[in-house]
C-alpha cells in the first residue's frame, strides 16, 4: 500500500498523530469529549477519516476492505500508548498499558466511522482495569463510554451531611455535564451553610434571608487570621453563580472552586472551628453537645 499522493504524509506520521490523539482522549478527556488527530495538509485529513484504523497486533475481525462500500479504503494501524490515569486500587496516578490481544475495532455506519473497544490495566498493581469505548468520525476521536465511570470519592474533610452534592458535581464534571456540575457545587456549599448553627439561628430570626445574605453571615463567623489565611466560600459562590448565569469567567472556574472549597473546608477542619466535623449525623451545635456532656 502507498500513499495516494506525493504530497501525503508516511504512514508512520500518520500513525503517530493518531496514537497521540488517543493518548489525549484517555488521559485528559472526559466522557463525551473529543480530540482531533492533528495532521498537517487537507490531504493528510483525508487520509486519516478514510482509513480503517486497528490497533497494533490485533487482528481485523470485521474486513471492511473487501466490502463494496471499503473501496479506496487502506487499513492502517496504530501504536496502543500507554496512558498515565488514576489507579483506585494503586489511590495514585499510575501506568496504564493496553490488554492488547483483547482490544477490538468495528466499523461503523458509513466508512469513515469506527468503534474501539480498547481494554487497559494498571502496569503498579495489575488488578485496576478500564475499558474505553471511543468512536472516531472521520479525523476525531470521541470517548463514547468508559467501564468503571471516571468516580471522583468525597475528601474526608467534607461534613458527610452534604458531601454527595460535591462527589456528584465531579460525576457530572467528568461525564460533560458542565452546567449540572456547576450547579451542583454551588449547591454544596449552600446546603453546608444551611447546616451551621450559626447560620439555622439566624434563619430562625428571618426565615426570607437571601443567600448572599447568608454567606455574608457565614464570613461574619470566621476569625480574621482564618479568612486571611484560606480562600473564601462565598466568592466560590459568586464564581459559580457567575458561570451558571453566563458570564464570562476563567474557564477552570469548577476545577478552581472544587480546590477552593476543599482549602476552606481542610482549614476549617485544621482549625477545629465549629461545624466542621465530618460527623454522620451531619453538622452538630457544639454548644448543645457540650452540654450535653456536662
Ligand atoms: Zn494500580
């Protein structure tokens, strides 16, 4: 098999921009996102949307070749690249490299579409193991569906009354869904107000306060070295607020609000200020626990 034409990159080239493209998608992508094989003229694209792509040493089980519709078509395969991800087992970013007798390709409903069904293990522990669903059309590379979904556990500094609305924004982060995330960590830090002492009293004396209102209460609450020291929640509730309505914000604001809140939360915990337990019954008076005691 030969290039087409003069101009047409090696087959190596080729090859190469697409186990890069792949390496990509695994490592940095989420559910639903895509990478394009980056390539260098027009002719170059072509190539690639028009191939039958297989992995390296995996045999064709489906021969699109020889089918009327693969006319023109050239197979071509490509390096699997290992990838650096998490490892739940390993709870570390570690090695991962393809099963490669177990990866399969499939052609899909017209010639430029393709299926992969690419399986990985952990290269440290040998027991974590992720399968990857991705489609290419034409020159890009989507993730469709990965076995076991990218799972992000709630830190244990979060108080577990309210933690699942911070382990669901990371889902639906991870899974594409941008604005859910957005919304659902902004809900977190809401419902983590909401259950302050401090915060149920003064919802007591005014029962219609606003939720900027609260969180100028709940930065009311905080010792002046504390709120010199980490960052604050109530401007992660103005970013989010910002970004769920549309504004322009910087583009990492979810993945810089998860970080700010986990800071805030870590000191809190550091500082043993009130509330900031990780207790299964949620938030507790201290007041009333003490006397409790007594
Ligand atoms: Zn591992």
């Amino acid at each position: 098999m030969s290039p087409a034409s003069g101009t047409a990159a090696p087959f190596s080239l080729l090859q190469k921009a697409f186990s890069k493209a792949l390496q990509l998608l695994l490592q940095d992508k989420h559910q639903y996102q895509s990478v394009d094989v980056e390539v260098g003229a027009e002719g170059e694209a072509e190539e690639v949307a028009k191939s039958y792509w297989h992995p390296d040493g995996t045999r064709l089980i489906d021969d699109p070749l020889s089918q009327p519709s693969g006319a023109g078509m050239q197979a071509r395969s490509f390096a699997l690249p290992p990838i650096q991800i998490w490892c739940e087992e390993c709870q570390s970013g570690t090695l991962f490299k393809a099963d490669v007798m177990r990866c399969r390709s499939v052609q899909g409903k017209s010639p430029t579409e393709q299926s992969f069904l690419l399986f990985y293990q952990c290269n440290d522990c040998l027991k974590r193991r992720i399968t990857f669903l991705v489609t290419r059309k034409g020159g890009c590379l989507e993730l469709s569906g990965r076995d076991p979904l990218e799972t992000q556990k709630a830190p244990a500094s979060l108080p577990r009354a309210t933690a699942r609305f911070y382990a669901d924004a990371q889902v639906a982060h991870h899974t594409g869904q941008a604005l859910a995330a957005l919304c659902l960590l902004r809900q977190f830090i809401e419902q983590f107000w909401l259950k302050l002492p401090d915060i149920q009293t003064a919802l007591s004396l005014d029962p219609r306060l606003r939720v900027d209102e609260i969180g100028e209460i709940y930065e009311r609450t905080l010792p002046i070295e504390f709120k010199a020291e980490y960052p604050s929640l109530m401007r992660c509730h103005e970013a989010l607020t910002a970004a769920i309505n549309g504004d322009a914000v910087r583009p990492d604001v979810f993945q810089f609000c998860s970080s700010e809140i986990l800071d805030h939360l870590d000191g809190r915990r550091f500082r043993r200020l009130a509330g900031s337990t990780a207790s299964p019954f949620g938030e507790v008076n201290v007041g009333a626990t003490r006397l409790a005691v007594i």
